[in-house]
C-alpha cells in the first residue's frame, strides 16, 4: 500500500493577483479552514498546506499537527510579478514543498488538489491507488485536445513533481499564455515518454467549492456527479474494449 497525501496549496491574500475575482481575505482563510477540516475527517491520509502570502493558520489546528495528521507550511511567495499569474505562484508554493515539507519527503504518492476546493469523493482516489497489481504513477485527467491538463484536482509520485513539472516553472506566464494547465499536461507527456505509468482520474470529481477566478459555485448535488460519473465509467468501458480488440 502506497503511502499517500493530501497536498493542499493556498493563497490567502491574493493580493490583487490578475484575474481572480475572490479577494476577500476572511472569506478565503474560512474556505481554507472548512476544506483542511474536510480532509482530514474524510481521506483517511496526512495533510499537507502549504500557504504563500505569510498567513499563519496552523493554530486553528494544534492536536492535528502534534499527531502528524497535518502539517502546515506559510511564506512569503506571493510578491511576484501578478502579470505572470497565480499559477505561477502555486510552482512557486510545489518548489516551497519540495524543499520543505516532511510530509512531501516522506510521501509515494501525492493528491494535489486547489486549496479552498474539497473533492467530495475523495476517498475513491485514494482506494483506486491501491488496486491492482501495477500501481499508476499519475492520475491525471487531460483536455481533449491533450494540450491542457485539469490542475484543481491530480496525483502523481514525487518523481513527476521533482524532476518534471517544478522544471516548468520559469516558463509560467500568462502573458504568453503559458498556463499552469499547459505545463501540467507537457510534464504529463514528457513522463510517459519516460516510461512513467498513466491513467486518467478513475471517477468524476465532485468537487464543493468557490472558483476564485470566475466567482461561480460549483455543483456539488450527488444526482448531476451520479450522471457524470455514468457517463465516465461508460467511456473508460468503451475505451478498454476498443483497447483489447486492437490488442
């Protein structure tokens, strides 16, 4: 059984950071506390925060911390060029984790998932890890026109943040449109080239959140993630099929 974590990156001052439209600081230190509470009642698994604007939250959570059930990460990263865009500042919190954190050393797997979002199903993840004989070396689900990865919600070993996608980071801008979506899904590539074993995320994510970029709440309602969820197991069904024929 791999030994797995919650990576939770956040920001709670965004600090007038290009497109993003939730600015209010309370709101979002609230939405931060109400989401590491929800994974540390329902993955199971050690959580790890790490915050970039020098916002000290780990008081609201001493007993987690002394038992390492969560660690808790706060610096200063958040005084880049805003221009360049706020995923440049969540490769600036990965490298923070990646130089600091003893949850992330200790790591075999990582779910790396959007602060303030809670994946309300996330204990599937983290039972598909440990099925089967061959263990995935990224979850990760890619656009159709696989140019562009889904960043609010991924897992991979510490190798794919190590040597792949933290070599990204001077290229974030989205100035040049270089998103952190684009550099997710090239690090995807580059790690299956490399012989790195990948499968999309096994169910639908039902995330329960605020977007902090387009202001809009997600539907969370159990019927609308059933339907999705069919509507996924379905494809994954068509696409093995299709992959045993040719076989």
């Amino acid at each position: 059984m791999k030994q797995s974590i919650i990576f939770m990156t956040g920001c709670i001052d965004p600090g007038g950071m290009h497109m993003t439209v939730l600015n209010d600081t309370e709101k979002r230190k609230a939405q931060y506390l109400e989401a590491i509470g929800f994974y540390l009642k329902n993955s199971g698994i050690p959580v790890l925060f790490v915050e970039n604007s020098g916002n000290d939250i780990s008081g609201a959570f001493p007993r987690e911390i002394r038992e390492n059930k969560l660690e808790i990460i706060t610096f200063q990263g958040n005084d880049y060029d805003k221009k360049r865009g706020k995923g440049y500042g969540e490769m600036l919190i990965i490298e923070e984790a990646l130089h600091s954190s003893r949850l992330f050393r200790q790591a075999e797997f990582i779910f790396k998932v959007t602060g303030r979002y809670k994946v309300l199903n996330i204990a599937s993840y983290i039972a598909a890890l440990n099925q089967g004989q061959k263990t995935p070396d990224m979850m990760i689900n890619l656009e159709p026109g696989l140019a562009l990865a889904d960043s609010r919600f991924f897992g991979a070993v510490p190798r794919f943040f190590e040597e792949l996608l933290i070599s990204y980071r001077p290229q974030i801008d989205e100035q040049t449109f270089m998103f952190f979506e684009k550099a997710l899904a090239n690090a995807v590539h580059e790690a299956i080239i490399l012989g790195l074993n990948y499968i999309p995320l096994p169910h639908y994510p039902r995330h329960s959140a605020e977007s902090g970029t387009g202001g809009g709440v997600y539907n969370d309602s159990w019927s609308r993630w059933l339907l999705k969820e069919a509507l996924l197991q379905w494809q994954y069904r068509i696409q093995n099929a299709f992959r045993l024929y040719g076989s």
